[in-house]
C-alpha cells in the first residue's frame, strides 16, 4: 500500500488534492491492466476452439447437421474481440470487453456477414442446432485474482507518483 508522510497540515492537504485531481487517470491505467489480462486469456481460448472449414460448414447447415464453428468465424470472433473506452457511470470507472463488428461469412441473411456478437454467444451459450463451447466464463474464473492483483499494483504506483 502507498504510504503518506506529511510534517503539517497544509502539506497534507496538498498531497490529498493531488491525489483527488489524478484519480481518473489512475483508475484508467488500472482498469485498462485488469481488462488486458482478462482479454488476453479470453483471446487464447478463442485460439484453443476448434474450427472446420468453411465448406464443412455449409455441408454441415444443408444436412442439418450441428453446426460447427468455422474459420471464417473464429478469425472474425479473433478480429472483433476488444476493449471500449473508459467511462464514468456516477463515480464508477468500467470498460466492456467483447466482441464488434463482422466477419467474412456473407448469407442471404446477413449480407455484411455474420455478426461477431452472435457468433460469440452461440458458441458461448450453444443453440439448439450446436453444442455449448465456453470460452468467455473459463477466461473470466482463471484471472479474476491475477486481473484485480495486477489493477492493485497500478493504483499503488500511480498513488506513489502522485503523491511524490
């Protein structure tokens, strides 16, 4: 934990008003370090699922069979997988990781190709034609205590710079 040593008042009051004002910065940097960790393992699970071609797939949807996750889709999930900006709700500092945008697999359907989203909670969820694969809770369990450690670590620097 960050130490403060102060001989009056005054320095003390500045100290305090230096640290209120670098809050939001510090909290940043350690939200950003605490989603970085989490998204990467997510990102390695992704890389971990097993794919079938493209071909397989449409052969797989014309005999009803499950559907498989394809490249196509494990590339664009890969692709689509990020941080969004920081924002404050009331005081409280929070980023979403997940998954934006589409990717190459165009349908009658989707015309811009399959939504990531989509792609990313039925494979996390399964459906009724594909069988549940979790990657996103797995990912969130192994480094809840690595992503707060590593978030503890940044406030208590950014605090000692602050506070210098």
């Amino acid at each position: 934990m960050a130490r403060i040593r102060f001989r009056g008042l005054e320095e003390y009051e500045l100290k305090l008003s230096k640290l209120a004002s670098g809050t939001k910065e510090a909290a940043g940097k350690a939200i950003y370090a605490g989603a970085k960790i989490v998204t990467d393992k997510i990102r390695e699970n992704i890389q971990a699922l097993p794919a079938q071609p493209d071909s397989y797939g449409l052969i797989a949807y014309r005999n009803k069979w499950p559907a498989p996750l394809t490249e196509t889709a494990k590339r664009g999930l890969l692709e689509g997988l990020g941080i969004t900006p920081m924002e404050d709700d009331n005081g409280f500092y929070n980023v979403k990781i997940g998954f934006d945008g589409y990717n190459d697999l165009k349908t009658r359907k989707y015309p811009k190709g399959q939504p990531n989203q989509l792609i990313a909670r039925s494979i996390e969820s399964g459906t009724s034609i594909s069988e549940k694969r979790p990657f996103v809770t797995p990912a969130i369990r192994a480094t809840r205590k690595q992503a707060e450690q590593a978030m503890a670590e940044v406030i208590d620097q950014e605090t000692e710079k602050i506070m210098k």
